[in-house]
C-alpha cells in the first residue's frame, strides 16, 4: 500500500527551509538567500521515497512583525499548521529554545519531528549539549534527528522517518513532479532570488516581481516581468549608475532560469514604482497574496 501526505516546515527565518528542501530534490527551487524572511508564500515541494510520496511545505519563517506582509506571511505559516499529515520543527544547531517554545505554544500539541539544521558549524560536544537541552521537551515531539544539508548528514535517516508518519494513501500527485509550483511562480522566485543576491538593506523586503508575460519557444523563452518597488528612490538604486543595477540583476536571474529550463533565454525587466504596496491588502492581493 502507497503513501502520501503534506509535511510543513516550519521554523524562524533562515532557519535553512528552503535549503533542505532544494538538497532533497537535487534542485534549486525554493528561494534562498542569507537574508532572513526571503520565503513569502507556501511553496509544495515532492520527494518520492520508496513507496511513499512526500509532499514538503515550505513556509515562511515565524515572527511577530505587523507589517500587512508580514501578517499575510505568518498566517501562511499557521494555516500550513494546521493543514498538514506531519510538522517538522526545523531548528539550527545553534539557537536558544525559544523560538522552539514559541512554536509549542503555536502548534497546539500536533505531532512533530525536531530537526536540528546546520550541525556542521558546530563540534560533537557541542551537538550533544545541545540535543540535551532539547530531549528536557522529549514528550512533545516524535522524533529529534540533527541534519545539515550542506553536508547532507542524516536526510537519508530524515525521509525514513517522515515516511514512517504518513498516512496510507494512492498518490496525489503525478510521480514525475518535483514541485506544484506553475513556471510562472518558479520564474518570479528566480528573479526575487536575483534581487536578494543584489540589493542590500531594505529594498529586496520592499520588492516584489510581476511575470508580465512568458513565450516558449524550444530554442530561446522569451520572459517579460516588473519588478515592483515603493518608492522613487529605490527606483534609482535598483536601475543603477548607467543602469549597471539593473543589468546585474537580469545577468543574475537569467542564469538561474536557464540553469532550471535547460534553455536560452531572453529576460526583459522593468522597474515599476508601486507606492506603499507591502502595506496595503489590495496592492497585496493584486500581487497575488490573498489574505
């Protein structure tokens, strides 16, 4: 009998999310970034793991801001709660117990694996003086099981545990696919990803990316998007001296999306100024974040 079943991940910013789920698949999917909060919506990600498939969710992370953004992103957070067969609780090796305690008091005791992420950036002693802090709450979760997908240590051990989890099921989804995502929404995270890897401070949390328009074609797609930013001022900064900003950013994006099709691509991007459109629902839901 066959598996399936959606499995959140959660955790605070740039806790490694979109990192491990990337590792998992062998692709580069989820957006990410050294930037904290660079993941704004649910993002379905698909592992097949022997006869069990494995439907990851990846979240944005957990906080308290109360920018309309960031409510819309916490509230992507605690539906994924409350949505899902299975949580993993995705901690860094290197944390204090908070963020886990606050996410006890979120989750309402539903079942959960503890993952401890980033073990390489820490000696044994410290691993396990860590572990042991964390077993003080071994009546609140299934399993702990340390990881790092940079070195990819325990995933094997981490899949092999999901699965045992899952409820008995027919697939629901076809067993090629690696993501539910349509390649509009994997192009837009593609140049989102560019501005995070370009733009410093605050721009790349006050921008977004509209796809305009997409043509196929077996040789060259051809690609046409807006990036959308708040103000006059950060309008100048993402076009650049001489428009060296925002060449950058299109060079940078562009090998992203040919890494991922396989293909040539031509990439026409405006900037467009959306005045306070991270505050405001119907600029939001324009941009498609339906609240």
């Amino acid at each position: 009998m066959t598996k399936a079943g959606f499995v959140s991940i959660i955790g605070r910013p740039n806790s490694g999310k979109s990192t491990l789920l990337n590792t998992l698949i062998n692709e580069q999917i989820a957006l990410v970034s050294h930037k904290i909060n660079a993941t704004r919506k649910r993002m379905n990600i698909i592992v097949m793991r022997n006869d069990a498939q494995i439907i990851f969710v990846d979240t944005p992370g957990l906080h308290n801001k109360e920018k309309i953004l960031n409510q819309f992103m916490l509230q992507e957070s605690l539906k994924a709660i409350d949505d899902c067969d299975l949580i993993i609780f995705l901690a860094p090796i290197t944390d204090n117990l908070d963020y886990y305690k606050n996410f006890l008091e979120l989750s309402k005791g539903k079942k959960h694996l503890l993952i401890l992420s980033k073990i390489d950036s820490l000696n044994k002693e410290k691993i396990l003086e860590k572990i042991t802090q964390y077993q003080e709450y071994k009546d609140k979760y299934l399993a702990l099981i340390p990881i790092s997908s940079k070195k990819n240590i325990n995933l094997e051990s981490l899949l092999d545990e999901i699965t045992q989890y899952l409820p008995k099921s027919p697939y629901l989804y076809d067993t090629e696919i690696i993501s539910t995502q349509n390649l509009k929404e994997i192009y837009k995270e593609k140049i989102r990803e560019a501005l995070f890897d370009n733009l410093n401070k605050e721009i790349p949390y006050q921008s977004d990316v509209i796809i305009k328009k997409i043509y196929e074609d077996e040789i060259c797609d051809r690609i046409y998007a807006d990036i959308i930013v708040e103000k006059d001022s950060q309008k100048i900064i993402v076009i650049g001296n001489k428009g060296i900003g925002i060449k950058n950013i299109g060079i940078n994006a562009r090998k992203k999306i040919e890494q991922f099709s396989g293909k040539k691509l031509f990439l026409k991007l405006e900037v467009v100024v959306k005045k306070g459109w991270s505050k405001n629902k119907k600029s939001l839901k324009e941009l498609g974040y339906n609240f």
